[in-house]
C-alpha cells in the first residue's frame, strides 16, 4: 500500500470527487480524516471507508470558519501526531456572468474555493515543516485553465487556486513540501446542479458534453480518484508546482 501509516485530511470528503479521493487514500493504507459540513455526509464516507477495511475519521466543520478549520486540524494532528496530505476540495459553483451574478455569492465562491484552501494549507505548514515533509493538493478546475460560459466568480477563483498553488509550490518546496493542483473535467456528480440549471437541463448539458469534450463523455468519480492518488503519493515525488488537468482532452480543442 502506497500510502501506508500517512494521514491524510479532504475537505469536502462526503460526498463525489472528495469521497472517491477518501477512498482511494484509505485503501492504500493512509487513515483519513473526512472533513465536511454535512454530518450525514462526513459519517457516509467514514463507513464507505471502514466497510472496505480503511481507516477514517469524522471532521465536521465549515471550512469558511476559520476557528472550526484550526482546530479541526489541529485535532488531528494531536490525535494522530503527523499530517502528511491535505487535500483542499470542498467548493461550490455560483452562476452567473458580471451582471447577473449576486455579489454575495461571488463573496462565497471566493471564500470557499480560495480562501478555504489558504487557511487549511497555513494550519497545517507548521506540521509539515517539522516532518520536513507533506502534500497539498489543491482541486482547480478545467475552468481554472479555460473559461466557463456566464460563470465568472467560479472561473474567477479557480484560476486563483492555479495561481495560488503555484506560489505556495515555489515557497516550500525547500522544506520537502510538495504543492500540486488538479483540474477535473466534467464529472458526474450533483455539483455540477447550477451549471446543468443555467445551460437548460440535462438534456443540455449532456449534448454540451458529446460535443465539447474529445472523449465524448463525463469522467467517473473513480477516474478522477486515480489522479488524486498520484498526485499525494510519491508516484510523484519529483512533481510540485504542477497543474494536472483531468478533462476528456477538453483544453486541447
């Protein structure tokens, strides 16, 4: 197992991508701690995890809060004496182009997709330090190396988390930390809800899918999972700064 005796804490871990990634962490041996607002989802994935024989804890908590997210952290580390992986996912979309958008929710995108990842990787850098090792990963966005249709505050911050990431990389590598970004393309999970509203359905969107992506079809969780399992494994100990896009071929056409 390549991850074995490494903990590894995932914002937004009870539910898709975040889940998927838990799993995959888990079964190659790294305890997890499931970090979600949803109390149901958090205890989800936890048993997702321990059916299967992994190791996984319950985080509840509000990654915008930066109280709860400190000491989130912070109990893991004491509960477990290390933290190896983060993994910045929790995120959300707001729709909307620069008129339509509500300013209130372009405030929240950039809470949650950037400033949730900035405080969750300056909490636990003090730890990583001291290891003199570490990885965060930070999940962009296909929408963080193109643009999405009358979807600025999501575009908006997943460039930031691109550009973010790369600083972040460039700063601490000469402590053995290691700062990657992932690019999901199309995945088929209820994220995409305000983005499948806007275009019109899913009749829509699936037609939008065939046409734009090479491959012609939306990513399982489980292949983006495999991604997410290279980029905090060493598989890629000689990888930092990097942006991993993860989209069908969509950013090549």
């Amino acid at each position: 197992m390549i991850l074995k005796d490494r903990v590894a804490i995932v914002t937004g871990a009870g539910s898709g991508i975040g889940q998927a990634g838990a799993a995959i962490m888990a079964r190659e041996g790294a305890h997890v701690a499931i970090a979600d607002r949803s109390i149901d989802g958090a205890a989800e994935t936890v048993a997702l995890i321990r059916d299967a024989g992994g190791s996984a804890e319950s985080l509840v908590l509000d990654v915008t809060d930066d109280i709860s997210l400190e000491a989130g952290i912070a109990s893991v580390l004491a509960r477990h004496g290390r933290i190896d992986i983060l993994h910045n996912h929790a995120g959300a979309q707001v729709a909307g182009d620069l008129e339509q958008v509500e300013v209130e929710g372009f405030d929240r995108s950039w809470s949650l997709n950037v400033r949730a990842h900035f405080m969750a990787a300056r909490f636990v850098m003090p730890a990583m330090k001291a290891q003199g090792r570490g990885v965060i990963l930070n999940t962009s966005s296909s929408s963080g190396v193109l643009y999405d249709r009358e979807m600025i505050a999501y575009t908006t911050t997943k460039h930031a988390v691109i550009a973010m990431t790369r600083q972040m990389a460039g700063d601490y590598a000469k402590f053995g930390i290691r700062v990657n970004a992932l690019c999901p393309g199309w995945v088929d999970t209820p994220f995409n809800s305000p983005f499948i509203a806007q275009m019109g359905g899913r009749g829509a969107i699936e037609a939008y899918v065939r046409e734009k992506v090479p491959m012609g079809r939306w990513a399982t969780v489980d292949e983006i999972a495999e991604s997410i399992l290279f980029l905090v494994s060493d598989r890629s100990s000689y990888m930092t700064g990097q942006i991993l896009v993860v989209d069908g071929g969509e950013a090549v056409v």
